[in-house]
C-alpha cells in the first residue's frame, strides 16, 4: 500500500489526493497531509476524504516514503527547513511547487535526497489531468515509474526538459482558469441572447467537452477543426471575424506570455 504524504493541504494537494483515490492507488486511510491548525478548510476536505491531517511536517515524513511539495512557493524555503533533519534516501519527493528549481530544493536538503519536480493541474480531481515531471539528480529509475504511475492514473503524465517548466505552468497549470473564463462569458453570450443559464451552461461545458474529446482523438491541426464548424459567409465565420476584431487570440497568447514572466518572477525573488 503506498502511504502518500501531503506537505500542504490545499486545493491542489486535495485534487491529486482526491484522484489518487478514485483511482484505487491507495486507501484514505494511508494518505497524511499536513497544515496550518486554522486552516479549516483544508482540515474539512482531506478529512472527508477519510484522510489524517496532522499539523507537523516531520511528522509526515516519518509516516510517509512518497512526499508530495504541495505549499505555496513563498512557504517551500520554510518547509523545506522543517524536513531537513528527518528526509533520508527512504524518501521521494515530489515537488509540485510553481516556480522553485529542482536545484534549489536539492540545494535546501541533504545530498543525495531523491526529487522528482511536477506540474499537475486542478482537473486531476476527475482524473482528466495534463501532469509533466522533471528528474533530480539523485531520482532512480523506479522513481520515474512511480511518478508515471501515479500522475498516470489521473490523467496524462509525460517527462519534459526542467527549462519547459515556466511556460508549461503558464499553459496547463493554470490553464483550467482561462477555460472556465471563456467558458463563462459564453453562457453569459447565451443568457444575453434569452437562454436560462442552467442550459447555458450544460450546453457551454458539453461543447467544451466535446470540442477536446474531439482534438484529442483525431490527428489534425486545431485551425483545420475550426474550419470544419465554419460554412462560408456563415454565422461561425461571423461570430469567428469578431473573435478576431476582439483580439482573443492575441488575448490568449499574451495571457500564457505574462504568465510565464510571473513564474520567472517567483524564482528571481529568491
Ligand atoms: N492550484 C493549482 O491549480 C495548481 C496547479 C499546479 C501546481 N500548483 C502548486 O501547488 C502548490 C499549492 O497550491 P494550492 O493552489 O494548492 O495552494 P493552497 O490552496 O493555498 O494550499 C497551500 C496549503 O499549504 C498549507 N501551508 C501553509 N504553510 C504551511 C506549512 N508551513 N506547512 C505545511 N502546510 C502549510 C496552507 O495552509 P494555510 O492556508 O493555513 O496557509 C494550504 O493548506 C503551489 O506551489 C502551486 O504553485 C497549484
């Protein structure tokens, strides 16, 4: 049974925990996460789960072999410190921290210790995740395959070059918040133009749905499966002309633009 640890009992932290159970990786009961005692909010939904909470952080890891960096980057440097005296080679860390290098947390810890740094995103709570992983210096093969494993069974999982951290925190790590932005204002164009907006809605998320089940499964570019929806002098095209007046391309390209630069930032202040 792996016994899963939680540095951080956040939102992230819930959704990784939440789906490794629904994937029957593990028990509530052999999941531990840790936080502040007045966070009752993280206290309530990891106990829901049926998970422990405690309120130490060494704790954790003496309990613990697979630890997941699950706070804040500006709380990393002051965990990170909590852990030092009691990580050892029993341990593999996994950091899914926004901003801090596999260097600087191998840095913080003792040498040799074992860490492995993801990004996930929010959708790993119905198992429909995009996670990619980096390798320390020390991770072992079967490190790789239990990152692999785990972030596998909630979504995609794939291995990328450190340097493609930024911009890939930028495009999928918080690119569950521009869906649900786009997605709002088009229920909000529905009820504008008279539709109750519990049909809105419904209507809005199962075309979302649809639109990435469809890229997903067939091999072509994205333009080409826009094209497809769009009949000449039609009211997509139209509706497409506007889009463009408006400049939602260039919107979306410089939203994933600054919000590389912000993860740049993160590791600047440290
Ligand atoms: N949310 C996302 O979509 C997403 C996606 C990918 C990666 N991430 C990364 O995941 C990490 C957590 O993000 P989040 O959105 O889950 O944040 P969050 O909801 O604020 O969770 C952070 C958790 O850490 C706890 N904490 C604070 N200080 C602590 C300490 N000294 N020891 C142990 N726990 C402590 C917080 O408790 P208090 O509330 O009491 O401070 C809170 O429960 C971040 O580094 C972020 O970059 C997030």
């Amino acid at each position: 049974m792996l016994r899963l640890g939680f540095l951080g009992a956040g939102k992230m932290a819930h959704a990784l925990a939440n789906g490794f159970l629904a994937a029957g990786l593990t028990k509530a009961d052999a999941i531990i996460a840790s936080c502040d005692p007045s966070d009752n909010s993280s206290i309530e939904s990891f106990q829901k789960l049926g998970a422990n909470v405690l309120f130490c952080n060494s704790s954790v890891m003496k309990q613990c072999n697979v630890i997941f960096l699950a706070v804040k980057p500006v709380v990393v440097p002051l965990v990170l410190s909590d852990i030092k005296p009691v990580i050892s080679e029993k341990h593999l860390l996994l950091s899914i921290a926004m901003g801090i290098s596999i260097e600087e947390i191998e840095m913080s810890l003792p040498k040799d210790v074992r860490v492995i740094r993801v990004m996930p995103n929010t959708p790993a709570t119905v198992r429909c995740a995009a996670s990619v992983f980096s390798c320390g210096s020390a991770a072992r093969p079967e490190d790789i395959n239990l990152t692999k494993k785990l972030f596998g069974s909630i979504g995609t999982c794939e291995e990328v070059p450190e340097t493609y951290m930024d911009p890939i925190t930028a495009l999928s790590g918080s690119g569950p918040a521009y869906v649900y932005a786009i997605m709002e204002a088009l229920c909000t164009g529905g009820v504008r133009m008279g539709l109750p907006r519990e049909l809105a809605r419904r209507l809005v998320t199962q075309t979302v749905l649809g639109a990435a089940k469809t890229a997903v499964e067939s091999n072509q570019h994205l333009s080409q499966l826009c094209d497809d929806v769009t009949s000449p002098a039609g009211s997509t095209a139209e509706a497409l002309y506007w889009l463009e007046q408006s400049r939602l391309r260039a919107a979306l390209i410089g939203a994933v633009e600054v919000a590389t630069k912000k993860c740049k930032e993160v590791n600047l202040k440290r």
